[in-house]
C-alpha cells in the first residue's frame, strides 16, 4: 500500500504535491502543545526535551524533519515548516509516554 501512495504522490504535478504536503502538515492532530509536553516531561524527568532539526527539498517545498530526544526516545515528525515537524514529533513521543 505505502507503494502504491508513492507512486499516486509521484504521478501529481509537483503544484498538487506541495499543496497537498501543505495540507496534510497543517493537520497534525496534536493533542498536546509542545510546551505542555515539556513541562510534562521536565517534571517527571528532570530535563528538558532537546529538538534535532533539519531540512531537505526545494526552498518553495520544503520537507522538515524533527526529532524530538525524550527521556524514554527519540521520536521523528516531519512537516513543511520547523513548528509543524516538532508538533508531530511530540505527537509521537506523547503518544509512547
């Protein structure tokens, strides 16, 4: 299945793949903010959640990738944008809290 979805991705103009990028980033789904997280995660841990932060792609589409160093993991999320890519990362890591 995952290859069927490259290859549905791959047959879109490249205007259709960043829009849908576009859409389907801005849809995180967090159900905790960042800062909640930290805070959470400070307190039972007694340090702070740390954020690994690079970027591919071109400069109109570019793909953000996140990962989020926890006390218990690393957790990676990706996005169009920095604040995106670490929400989704958070969206892991809390969801294996």
């Amino acid at each position: 299945m995952k290859n069927q979805i490259k290859e549905l991705f791959a047959s879109l103009s490249k205007a259709d793949q960043v829009e849908l990028l576009k859409e389907l980033s801005s849809n995180s789904g967090t159900s905790i903010s960042i800062a909640d997280f930290a805070i959470k995660h400070q307190k039972r841990y007694g340090r702070n959640v740390e954020f690994t932060v690079t970027q591919a792609g071109l400069d109109h589409a570019p793909v953000v990738t996140a990962i989020a160093h926890t006390a218990f993991g690393d957790f990676d999320g990706k996005g169009s944008n920095q604040k995106i890519a670490k929400a989704n990362a958070i969206e892991k890591a809390n969801a294996n809290w």
